[in-house]
C-alpha cells in the first residue's frame, strides 16, 4: 500500500502547483474510488479504516461488493452510470453502517480516469438542510428578480439571499477584469468581518490553474483553513485526479491567505456566462462553519438562475445600446449616401460620426488628407499614429483603452487619446477612421499593495500569500473609459457598410470606364471616317483654287483675287485641321512597330526641316546628350516635330530665340525635355495644354489647329510614357516626355 503523498508545496511555482492532485482530502467526509471495470476499491481516504473499522491492507484492490456489501448495493445503480468528466452528481443522503452505528452521510460521486469517486460527508448538526426549509428563501429570490433594473441590484439581492441561506459572516460577489483581476460590486455582511466592498483583489490571489477549476467544479468549501489533510491511500503510484472532488484538499497557500484575510471558513460558488468564469459568489466566516450538501446544491440553483437572469441583464443593455448606436448608423449611411464620397458623410456630420463610439473626438485619414473632428491630438501627430497603424495593426478594428502603453508617442497626447478605436477602410490604400476617448484618472482599491501578492520567506525559497489586507489605493493614469462591446460592433458594421459603398463606387466606375472606352472607339472610328473623307475636298478647293488664281488671276479685280486668297488660306487651314485629325484618331487605331531610335539624328533632321519664318529669324540652338530609345520611329518623330515646332512658333516674340533640347535618366526612364525662352503659359491652365482643340493663346498671335500636343501625351502614353509640361507667362516653357526603359509591350 502507498500513501499519495500530498504535493511537496514549492512556492516559487505556485502558479504551477498541481492542486487538482492535492494527495489528501478534507477530513469533513470520507472517499472512495471504485475501479469501474472490476468494481475494486483503488483509493480510499485514510478515515474510513477508522469510520468502518477496517484493515488498510484489507480493502484496497477488493471489491467493493465483498467489503461494504451495504453500500455496494446502495451505488450499485449510480456506479452503473457514473457521470461524464466535468460533471459531479449530487445523489441522496444515505443510512451507512459504522463503527459507531448506522449514521446518515450526504453522498455525491464523480468520475476521474477509470474510476468513479463516491464522496460522504455527515450533515452538519444545527443547519437547515431541508428542501422545504430553503425553498421560501428560493422563492423570494426568483420573485425579486423581476424588479431587479439593474446589474447592482441583482447582485446585491444575490449576495443576500445566499447569506440569508448559508449564515456566512460575509457574502461577496466579484466580476473578473480582463486582467483577471477580481472587483466586490456587491456585499452583504453583518459586523464580524471588514467591509470589502469595490475592494479590487489581484489577479495573481487566484492563479490560472485554479480558475480552470472554478469553471470545471462550481462549488468549493472549506470548513474549517486550520484543517489536518485527510491523506487517500492507494497501491497505485498514479496520483487521484480530484479536479471534480468536492472534499478535495486546497492547496496550504490558500489557507494560510484565509488566515490572513482572518476567515477560517469559506465557500464559493461560480458564476458563469457561456462556460467561462465571469465571477465569483464568496462567502467567510470568522470561525470554522460547515454548511451542508444540500444547502450548498441550493445556493448553486440560486447562483445559476442569477447568471441566466445576469445574462438577460447585460444583453438587453447591449441590445439597447444596438438599437441607440444602429439610428446613429443609419443616419451615418444617409450622408454617406447623398455625398459624391463617403468621407464627406463623415467628415460633414461629426456629431454622429462621434456619437457612434461615445467618442470626444475622431479624425478620418487618407494617404492624402488628415481630417480632425471634436478633441483629438494635433495634426502631424494623428498622422503619426496612422503610420504606426499602417506598420503594426492591419486588422479590420484595433481598440485599446489604454493607447500609451502600446503606443509611447501618445503619452503627449494622453488627454486627448488614452483610448482609440481605429477601422480600417483599405489596405490597398491605407485609410483609416479614428476615434479618440480622452484619459480617465482613476483611483482603484486594491486589498492590499498588489505588487506584494506574495512574499519570499527569509532564508528559504518558499513563498507566503500576502499578510495584510488593507486598502491600498492606486492612481491609474493614461487610460481611457474602456470601448463597450455594442461601440466596437457599431463600428465594425460602419466599416463593413463604408466598404460596400467603396466597392459599389469602384464597380460604378469600372462601369463607366468601360463606357467611355467603348464610346471613345466610337468617336474615333466617326472622326477617323469624316477626316478621311474631308481631306481631298478640301485639297481639291485648294488646288482648283489656286489654278483659278493662275488662270484667271489677271481678269479678276482685285477684291476678286482677296476673295480666291481667303479661300485657298481657309481651305489649306481647314485641310491641315483634318489631317491632324486623321492622324489623332489613326494613333488609337494603328500598332505600335518600336525599334531603336536616333534620338540626336532625329532632332537634327527635324531641326533642319523646320520652317523658319521669317528665315532671317536668329534661334540659338543647344542639343544636350540625346540617347537613343526604343520606340515607334514615325510617331516618335511626330511628337518632336510638334514640340520642336511649337518652340519655333512661341519664340518668335524674341529678338534672339533660344531653344534647348535635353535629356536626363531616372527610376528606369528617359526624360526628355525641349526648353524655349518664349511667350511661356499660365500654369493655372496646366490642366488644359494637352487637350483636344486647347488654345492657350489666340490664333491671330499663333497658328495651330490644338492637336499638336494632344498627339504627343497620347504617343507617349500610348508608348507606356509620361508627357508634362512647366512654365510661365513670358518667361518660356518646358515640355518632357519620359519613355520607360522596356516599352516593347506598350500599346
């Protein structure tokens, strides 16, 4: 026979301490762990040699029917269906032969491995343990629940009815943080024990391990901190699994904490929501008190009925809250809506925009533009904060209440954003919407200095739970009011509607683009038709105009021979307007053939063809390094033409005319450029240069149809390039194209 050893206690991992394998159980009751497949006794607690007058030796590893046949036959239903792992059942109170007589024990059996724990405990003497005696105070309960308004008044109505029914010198109900740490938001006590109420107890007075088994077992007691372990024999070195126990040892630690709080008796009950721990119903008492089985199981039917109607509190707040933050949604849409982009919904309505969050302030950001609404930081330093969105938090929705300590930059800031809640609009260009809560300073009540939760014993490496519990008050700084669940959804549903709306945009003008395509193949097939066909009209007035001139020039008068002037000019001014028509719609219609380009004999043949006029003209020509360039020969040539020509045409103003053509590399680019010191352009009309039919200057000054430059952008462009222009008035013009390195593909 081995003893389980209770666990060695290391203080240095207490976190770690494997208090579900105590080794010992609390010398209230007795245990027996009954091997399903054979019904043997594997474990069984020390006391109960005692209780039945037994030999150790004599009952491990014997059926069970052999040596209690009694209380065989009194399981022998419960063994046949034990319950699941998780679970423990509550079942009767039974009539057990002992030594000292046939005595009553309330009975509760679980399961662990392959056996099933059945667990006796004799009632307390002098408590209410009937049914009957505690169903008025259940009654009340479930009564008063339906004039409970609020969560506060719940709990406090909890708190007192379990007292009512156990007779704890104290009831407490704390809510764990998302810290883990515990807050009291309701009491009831008498004058025995201190006031704890709004008391905040760190997360580190119950470790990971033993909230699992608050989820995992709900109810927890312990009679008496001053307690001797009841050690549980066995032949089996595995140690007993007593996470669903409810004799189960605590851990020394724990007991030495309620004997500092100053309680020699506790019980606790869990409060769950969805299966997670929510909080804790706790009860002390001064001195040592055992309450009964039955007595606990009611105040776990009151505890779960309060965490259904705890439930039903919170969520018709939070369905509330929806339904306030969903008309506030709504209206956001209708502005959205009736503007030609989204941000101008938001921007134009910061109330709503601020309400949505229960935020002071808010600020909608673009590669762009930063547009600050309400109390926010300055502005260079919300662009900050967006970059450092942009690198570290891509996710759809970021909140934090507490925005300095994940985000130093903003402890300058703190006053104005502790608390931010960020949407993002799209990654592919990073925007973002913000909103800003200002800091909350707040002092917190902790039982005792939090950073002391443990103490190391001189000279050794064990550890102590903390001795005092007194109120240590703590300043909380650059933190904000935290985000309400219903405030991130209310986003969250903003930012899925904003996305629809971008993505509707953007199908809106991929649709339209695609019109404009189609519409524009159209109309370059229609000028393409008409140029064709006006173009030898045009030459045949010219030409019979000027044979009629010949001909008969001598027999007209002279307002005759004006009149055949002004036809054969406006013909000819007309004809050249068509065939640079022509050749505009041809350029969206013929293939590209690029080769290597001359670029230096290009300009130099242009510039020799180039009619000068008045041919006296002086022009002052400067020809940097020209590389050469992949590129369509005919129409690369025609944009110099064009850019050469009207150089010539807007110099001829100066008495000494200077034209320079150059060239520059550049992120995979050539750029060239031809620079003139002549009449120059307003770059208010910048927009304009490069348009259909666009004059910047009158045509009695300067001729020209206004396709010249048009044909440019659009051989540049159609050559995968970049044409641009810069200048001012009087003071000459620059124009460049630049051509990618590989244009092969480029149409």
């Amino acid at each position: 026979m081995t003893q389980q050893i209770p666990q060695d206690l290391d203080l240095d991992a207490c976190a770690r301490e494997p208090i579900h394998i105590p080794g010992s159980i609390q010398p209230h009751g007795m245990l027996l762990a009954i091997r399903l497949s054979d019904r043997t006794i594997a474990y069984a607690s020390a006391n109960i040699t005692d209780t039945f007058g037994l030999d150790p030796d004599a009952i491990l590893r014997q059926p069970l029917a052999q040596i209690l046949p009694a209380l065989s036959a009194e399981f022998e239903a419960d063994l046949a269906d034990p319950p699941q792992a998780g679970s423990t059942r509550t079942l009767r109170t039974v009539r057990v032969g002992t030594s000292e007589g046939v005595l009553p024990y309330e009975a509760a059996i679980s399961r662990s491995g392959e056996c099933a724990i059945i667990e006796l405990e004799a009632p307390p003497s002098g408590t209410l343990s009937s049914i009957d005696m505690l169903y008025p105070t259940l009654r009340r309960f479930v009564d008063q629940l339906q004039g409970a308004s609020t969560i506060d008044i719940l709990c406090r109505l909890a708190a007192q009815d379990i007292r009512r029914m156990t007779g704890f010198d104290r009831v407490l109900i704390y809510r764990f943080d998302e810290q883990w740490n515990g807050t009291v938001i309701a009491e009831d006590r008498n004058e025995v024990l201190p006031s704890y109420l709004d008391l905040r107890f760190p997360a580190s007075d119950i470790p990971a391990q033993a909230r699992d088994l608050y989820r995992r077992n709900r109810q927890r007691i312990i009679p008496d901190a001053n307690y001797t372990p009841v050690p549980i024999q066995s032949r089996s070195a595995d140690p007993l699994d007593l996470s669903d126990s409810v004799l189960r040892s605590v851990s020394p630690v724990h007991l030495e904490y309620m004997r500092n709080m100053g309680t020699l008796a506790s019980m606790s009950i869990s409060i769950l929501r969805d299966g997670d721990l929510w909080g804790l119903i706790s009860c002390h008492n001064k001195e040592p008190k055992r309450v009964s089985l039955q007595v606990r199981n009611a105040c776990d039917f009151l505890t779960q009925i309060f965490s259904l109607q705890l439930e039903a509190r919170e969520n018709t707040a939070l369905a509330e809250n929806r339904v306030r933050l969903g008309t506030v949604q709504t209206r956001l849409l209708a502005h959205m809506a009736a503007e030609d982009h989204f941000i101008a919904g938001l921007v134009n309505h910061p109330e709503d925009l601020m309400l949505l969050a229960g935020a002071q302030g808010a600020a909608v950001l673009t590669q762009d533009r930063c547009w600050r609404l309400g109390l926010t930081p300055g502005e260079e330093q919300v662009k900050a904060l967006f970059q450092w969105l942009s690198e570290h938090h891509q996710e759809d929705v970021f909140a934090t209440d507490r925005l300095p300590q994940v985000y130093p930059a903003a402890q300058a800031f703190a006053d104005k954003a502790s608390g931010l809640v960020a949407i993002s609009i799209s990654k592919a260009h990073a925007s973002y919407v913000l909103w800003f809560r200002p800091e909350v300073v707040q002092t917190v009540k902790w039982s005792g200095n939090p950073q002391k939760a443990v103490q190391e014993e001189a000279g050794s490496i064990r550890l102590h739970p903390r001795r005092s519990f007194e109120i240590w008050k703590e300043t909380v700084r650059e933190r904000s009011l935290p985000w309400d669940t219903s405030e991130i959804e209310a986003v969250k549903e903003l930012r899925n509607a904003i996305v629809g709306i971008v993505l509707r945009r953007a199908e809106e003008l991929a649709a339209l683009s695609e019109e404009l395509r189609r519409s524009n193949k159209e109309l370059e097939a229609f000028s393409y038709s008409v140029s064709h066909d006006l173009r030898a009209p045009f030459r045949h007035i010219v030409g019979y105009s000027e044979l009629l001139k010949k001909q008969e020039g001598a027999e007209l008068s002279e307002k005759g021979r004006r009149y055949v002037d002004t036809i054969i000019d406006s013909a000819y001014t007309a004809g050249t307007l068509v065939d640079n028509l022509l050749r505009f719609s041809h350029m969206g219609r013929t293939a590209l053939k690029p080769r290597p380009v001359d670029v230096t004999a290009l300009i130099e043949d242009i510039r020799s063809r180039l009619p000068v006029d008045p041919p006296e003209r002086r022009i002052e020509w400067a020809l940097g390094d020209l590389p050469h360039v992949t590129a369509d020969p005919v129409l690369i040539r025609l944009v110099f033409e064009n850019l050469l020509d009207n150089a010539v045409k807007y110099t001829r103003p100066r008495n000494k005319a200077r034209i320079e053509v150059g060239s520059t590399r550049k992120d995979g680019e050539t750029i060239f450029f031809v620079r003139d010191n002549g009449v120059g352009f307003d770059m208010k009309y910048i927009d304009k240069l490069f348009g259909v039919f666009q004059r910047l200057h009158r045509i009695e000054e300067f001729e020209g149809t206004g396709i010249g430059l048009a044909n440019v952008r659009r051989i540049v462009e159609r050559h995968g390039g970049r044409a641009w222009a810069e200048g001012a008035l009087d003071q000459g013009a620059t124009f460049f194209i630049a051509l990618p390195d590989h244009n092969e593909g480029a149409a």
